[in-house]
C-alpha cells in the first residue's frame, strides 16, 4: 500500500520516550493516554484515505475478471455447434419476468411503445420521465406508452430495494422487471429482453424506441417524422448512426472488447444507444438471430451485429441533427426541433421540459 505514515512513526517513537524517561509518574499517563489517542486517530484517517483506492483496486480487479461477463467461453467461428448459442447469457428467453403486469400492448395498440431501461434503485430518472415527456401518451391522434425495463436489483439493502420497486408499479404499472443481474455489463441482456417482450406483448404495434433514462425526447417530433413520407413500415431502424466505429481495445476502457470475443477491428454500422428506433417486426428477428451470434457487452453494437447478420441495413433520419447532437447549453428553440438530447441529470429533463411546454413561440 506504498506510503508509511512518518506522523505515526514519530508519535510512536515518543510513545516509547515517555516509557524510558519516567520520572513524572503523573503526567505520564495521561500523555501516554493522549499519545495513544493520538495515533489512533492518526490510523483511521489514514484507512479511511486509503479506503477509496483499496476498493478502487479491488473493483479495477473484479472488472478486469469481468469484462466479458455475458461470454465465457468462445466457440471457434467453425465450430458446428454455433447455432446451439441460444443458451449463451444474452439469449433474453433464458430469463423470466417478476413483474409484468401493465396494460401497454394488452388492453391497447399504440403507434409507438417507449423502452426506458433503467436501474431498480433509479426512480428519480422514472418520475422524472413520467413529468415529462411520459405524460405524452396522445400525439397527433396516435396513441403512445412508456414504460420501463429493469433487472435484479444487486447493491445496497436488494430486499428493501425490491420491496419499493414492487410498491412502484402497484402505484403505475409501468415497471417490467427480468430476474437477471442488473449491471452496466449486463446491458446487452437487458436490450435482448427489451426486444422479447416487444416481439411477444407488442406484436402489433407500429415503432418502438429503446430509450434511456437520462434522455430528453421531443415526442411531437419524433410522432411528424415517423409519419413523414417514405418512412419504412418494415425492416426500419434509425437513429444516431456511428459507421463502422472501431473496437476499443484499451483495457482501461468501460467499452473494452477483447480480441477473443470480438476479432474484427471494427464494428458494424449501429445506431448509439441512447435512443434508437424501429419497426416492431424487428423485435422477432432481433431475437431470433441472437441465438447465433455471440454476445458482446456493447448492446448498440450488438444490435448492428444482429442487423448485420440479418444483412439489413439501417436507415439515416431524414434530419440527423434531430438525434442526440450536444448543444450544451438550453435554448429553448433548439430544443423545439430536435427528437433526442443527451442531459446531465433528472433535474434538467424537469427544467427544459417545463420551459419547452410554456406558451409563447419558442423561436
Ligand atoms: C486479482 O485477483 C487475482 C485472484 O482473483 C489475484 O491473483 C491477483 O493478484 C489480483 N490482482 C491483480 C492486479 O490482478
Ligand atoms: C452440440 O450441442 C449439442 C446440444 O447442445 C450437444 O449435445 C452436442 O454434444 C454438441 N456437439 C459438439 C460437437 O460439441
Ligand atoms: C433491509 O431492509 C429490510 C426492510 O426494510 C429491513 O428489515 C432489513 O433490516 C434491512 N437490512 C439491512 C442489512 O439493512
Ligand atoms: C449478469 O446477469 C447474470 C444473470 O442474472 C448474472 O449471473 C451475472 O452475474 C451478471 N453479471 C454482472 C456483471 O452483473
């Protein structure tokens, strides 16, 4: 743990003094008492400085071990037995759903289902959804839902957790819940499931988004766009396309893919995860292509690894500045334009949705 602490070392040595030289019985145990106070709380501060980089090393190891963690063992790319994968972590039909109890898609069928994963503990980004752009459920006479996709809750009090999760959806019915791990590196599977439930509960309605949580959407201009002419019924997916983007291979990284999991040096052309759209035939395909290929934890990519496999390809927006460009700071006619926005907190989906909604022209 490299540094020793040279205070404590000191106090020690006089702690020592003080047991050779006593010639003032008195005092010296009441120094000896304070001296010893003394390096006691010496120590702790020094642990709890240390505290942060000791579970910093421990985690950078654990990640280190887990960076693959929806993989473990590759088939060679020959091997015969690659269409057997659908037993691979990320194949969604290996997990079940806890909570599923909302009306969207069973007593309806909207134009446009919104996915928001989003983590058990985050009810924040949640209610701030539902102020916000998840209130907006009838746009341009086309119906439209929201709900959200979250896994097992895996840090803090996990029962109590659990217990405000359920409480939650018995208050909005808007909560889907899987029983795999929710982790940043379980992402993928989080997506693959997003795309089950859509293929099995949402067979007939038109679009879906996959949307994440600290999202601005502009639903009254993705509804225009999506009934624009010459948007594709079918075999559509759009959104902020990263083209043929290459593989990070620093180890560092949170995007980190090894060479064994993912060789070629690039990826497929995909649409960026914070906000991607298509039609709902996809959901079916998605699913069942993802039995053959392996799993990466990057879901966007994988997702164009799935079109790719599919050999579809993706469709430009017909304006892509209307996709997730930072403008970093809030102007309100600039907001009125766009479709997706990336934000920095809950707080600010509140703020720029309450501005954007005043009356009065925003340009
Ligand atoms: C990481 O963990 C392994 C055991 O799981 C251990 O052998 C190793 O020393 C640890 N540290 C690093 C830096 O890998
Ligand atoms: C292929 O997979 C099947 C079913 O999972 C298994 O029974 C069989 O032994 C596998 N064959 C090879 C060559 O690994
Ligand atoms: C976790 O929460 C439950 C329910 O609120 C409580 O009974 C339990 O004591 C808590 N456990 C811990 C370790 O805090
Ligand atoms: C991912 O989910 C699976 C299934 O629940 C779990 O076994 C695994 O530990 C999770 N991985 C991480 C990194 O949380």
């Amino acid at each position: 743990m490299g540094k020793r602490s040279p205070g404590a070392m000191e106090l020690a040595g006089a702690v020592m003094e003080i047991h050779t030289h006593q010639r003032r019985p008195i005092l010296r145990s009441t120094f000896k008492g304070l001296l010893l106070l003394s390096v006691l709380l010496i120590s702790i501060s020094y642990l709890f400085v240390y505290k942060d980089r000791l579970s910093d090393y421990l985690q950078s190891n654990t990640s280190l071990k887990q960076t693959n963690p929806i993989y473990r063992a590759p088939l060679p790319l020959e091997h015969p037995n690659r269409t057997f994968l659908q037993h691979h972590r990320a194949f969604p039909r290996n997990y079940h759903f806890i909570l599923d109890d909302t009306d969207v898609c069973r007593s309806n069928t909207p134009f446009l289902v919104l996915v928001v994963p989003v983590a058990p503990g985050n009810r924040k980004a949640r209610d701030a959804i539902r102020k916000t752009w998840g209130t907006e459920t009838l746009v341009q006479g086309e119906l439209i839902q929201t709900v959200f996709l979250l896994g097992l809750p895996s840090r803090g009090n996990i029962t109590e957790l659990q217990e405000h999760v359920s409480m939650e959806n018995l208050q909005y019915h808007d909560l889907i819940q899987s029983d795999f791990i929710d982790s940043y590196n379980n992402l993928t599977i989080k997506t693959m499931v997003i795309m089950d439930w859509l293929a099995t509960q949402c067979p007939k309605v038109s679009y879906a988004m996959k949307i994440d949580s600290d999202m601005f959407l502009n639903v009254e201009n993705l509804v225009r766009m999506l009934k624009s002419p010459g948007i594709p019924k079918e075999l559509y997916l759009t959104g902020m396309l990263a083209r043929n983007p290459p593989v990070i291979r620093d180890r560092s990284s949170k995007w980190y893919v090894p060479m064994e999991t993912y060789p070629d040096p690039h990826y497929p052309t995909y649409t960026l995860g914070m906000g991607y759209l298509f039609s709902i035939d996809l959901t079916s395909r998605f699913v069942e292509v993802s039995k053959s290929i392996e799993p990466i934890n990057i879901e966007d990519a994988y997702i164009g690894m799935c079109m790719k496999k599919l050999g579809l390809s993706l469709t430009q927006p017909p304006d892509p500045n209307q996709f997730g460009r930072l403008f970093h700071v809030y102007n309100r006619c600039t907001f009125s334009k766009i479709i997706t926005y990336i934000l920095g907190s809950s707080e600010q989906l509140v703020t720029f949705w309450t501005d954007l909604k005043k009356p009065g022209p925003p340009c």
